[in-house]
C-alpha cells in the first residue's frame, strides 16, 4: 500500500487533526525552574548573560516560586551565591547557608505541593571556582566527597526533596547516598548529573554566580563532547550507585546522549537546557531573527522526542503559560 491509497496529509489537514495525532507534549509538570538565591542581594539583580532572569535575594524567592507553580511548575532547582567564598567552600553546607535558608523558606511556605531541588558542587562556594577541594592545583577526588556529603545533608535537614550531585567526582552519587541514608534521609532522592560534559555553554551561568575556574578548566572531571560510550558508563555507574534520575547535560548538542539514556535506563531521564542555550535564543530573538516562543516549543519538544521525561530550562516558566493558552 502506497500512494495514492495512503495520503499523509490527510491528518494534517486541520488544527484538530494534528493535535490528535500528536504524541510527544511539553507538559508544565515534567519542567524544573532553576533559581539562583544571592546572599548579597537586597533587591533582584537583573542577570546580564542569562537575559531576563535575576539573582534573587531570599525574601523574594517564595514569591518567584508561587508565580511559577501558578503556571504549573512544579519543581525548582537552587542554586546559591554566598556572601563570603573560601578555599574548602564552607558556605555550601553551612546550617544557615544561603541555599539551606531558601530551601526551609519554600518548605515552609509551598510543603509537598512543590518539589525543592538543589545543585550539590562546591564552585559557588570555592575562591578557586573549581567543582571540588584543591591541592596543588589538582582537583582532589576522594577529598571533595566528603564535602559532598556535608552539603547534601544540610540540605536534607533543611528539608529538600531532591538533591542533584553536579561535580562530575567519581563516586560522589555512592558517598551522597551512604551520607543521607546514615543521617536518616533514605527518602531523600538523588537526580545524578550523570552524563555532564564540559561545555562552553555553561559560561553564561558561570558569569551570573561567578563561578569561572580561577586557573584551568573542567575538563579534568567533566566530559568530552566527543565521547558518547563514555557517557554510559558514567550513567550506568550512577544507576548502580543509587541514582533516582539521570540526567544528560547540556540538552541540544546531545540528543543522542539523551536518547541512549531513555532506550538503556529504566530510571527517568532528566536534560538540562543550559544557559547558553538559553541565551542562544534570547539573542536571536531580540535580533529579530527568531520568533521565541516557536522557538523554544520546538527545542523542548525535541528534548522531549530525544528521550527526557524532565527537562531543566530557564524557560520553565514562559513555556508552561505559553503552554497554558492552548
Ligand atoms: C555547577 C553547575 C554548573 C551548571 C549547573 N551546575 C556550572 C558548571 O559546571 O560549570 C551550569 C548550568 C547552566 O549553564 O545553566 N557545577
């Protein structure tokens, strides 16, 4: 059977019909909203390359929260900017530290009806901006896990539901969940930034915390864009070391990576659209050469059709009311 008994353009024929027939949806509830809590701030500070999005002081954050689970989203990823940064970066598990306040506010305020996330990495933290603990100019292993670990339970005493170990150092999804399990937080869940390759389009977000290594790069622990086995075996590592959630990182140049994950994992799959991915599109629209909204439908659609059950985006909260109007 063949044309002309068989006509494709039969079902594309009206609005109607190609909903129908539509199998892959964007929906508000798989979309996570990363927020970025800054100590230092007494007023939301406009964030230059990531356009549109601020640095939010902690009293502005259940308000920027509420507005986004009004649309449907229904989990947010912190990240902190600490007033004061140090070699070991202290600030990240401190009991009053800038991301446990922000995680205790959202508790308070939103309970289970919201899903607190947050990024587990000591570059925020660290004068040197490096992932991990530094000595000799080496990003030190099996020294950093444990500062992994101090930071992944003071967010669980603060009350986080999902935190998302992001250092790429090896073992650190074992040693979080030893840590949570031996502090009575077994149902604290792990999303591993598993397959997280060092990549240029995180340069942006490194200019909204400043976070830009002090000397090298990441490419001691993070991934080579040319190597996709390797990824498997990172995730295959993560799964067996307790991950919840895998997730791909960045999202667009590696579909493929997302799509090995979905078709070899039963867990979920999470993508990270990354700031410069972000701020592809925003420059372009704002050139007047992209029309946004269509532009980031069909990029997280494609995420999606990749494999991704949950995609991080900066767009998280556009997209839902966007999505909202149909
Ligand atoms: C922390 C971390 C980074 C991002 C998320 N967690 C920066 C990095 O690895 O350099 C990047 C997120 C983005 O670009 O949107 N390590």
């Amino acid at each position: 059977m063949g044309f002309p008994s068989v006509r494709m353009r039969r079902l594309r024929r009206t609005p109607a019909l190609r909903h129908l027939v539509t199998n892959i949806r964007v929906h508000p509830s798989n979309l996570v909203y990363p927020l970025f809590v800054d100590e230092n701030a007494k007023t939301p500070v406009p964030i230059n390359s990531i356009p549109d999005y601020y640095r939010l002081p902690i009293d502005y954050v259940a308000d920027a929260t509420g507005k986004t689970l009004e649309q449907g989203v229904k989990a947010v990823l912190l990240f902190g900017i600490p007033s004061k940064r140090d070699e070991t970066g202290s600030g990240a598990f401190a009991v009053d530290g800038i991301v446990q306040r922000g995680i205790r506010k959202l508790k308070n305020e939103f309970e289970d009806e919201l899903v607190v996330m947050t990024d587990v990495c000591l570059c925020e933290y660290t004068t040197h901006g490096h992932c991990g603990i530094v000595k000799d100019k080496e990003i030190v292993n099996d020294h950093t896990l444990e500062f992994l670990q101090k930071m992944a339970v003071s967010h669980a005493e603060a009350g986080v539901d999902i935190v998302a170990p992001s250092s790429m150092m090896d073992g650190q999804v074992r040693f979080i969940r030893e840590a949570l399990d031996d502090s009575g937080f077994d149902e604290v869940a792990i999303m591993a930034y598993s397959a997280k390759y060092a990549s240029c389009f995180y340069g942006t977000f490194r200019e909204a915390v400043d976070s830009a290594p002090s000397f090298g790069d990441r490419k001691c622990y993070q991934m080579g864009y040319g190597n996709s086995d390797e990824a498997l075996r990172e995730m295959e590592l993560d799964a067996n070391e307790g991950a919840d959630i895998l997730m791909v990182k960045p999202a667009l140049p590696y579909l493929d990576i997302i799509s090995l994950a979905k078709s070899n994992f039963t867990a979920p799959v999470a993508a990270y659209n990354v700031s410069g991915e972000y701020a592809m599109v925003k420059a372009a629209a704002r050139m007047g050469w992209l029309d946004e909204k269509a532009a980031v439908l069909e990029l997280l659609t494609g995420i999606k059709r990749a494999g991704a059950d949950i995609i991080v985006t900066y767009f998280a909260k556009d997209v839902a009311s966007w999505l909202n109007q149909f």
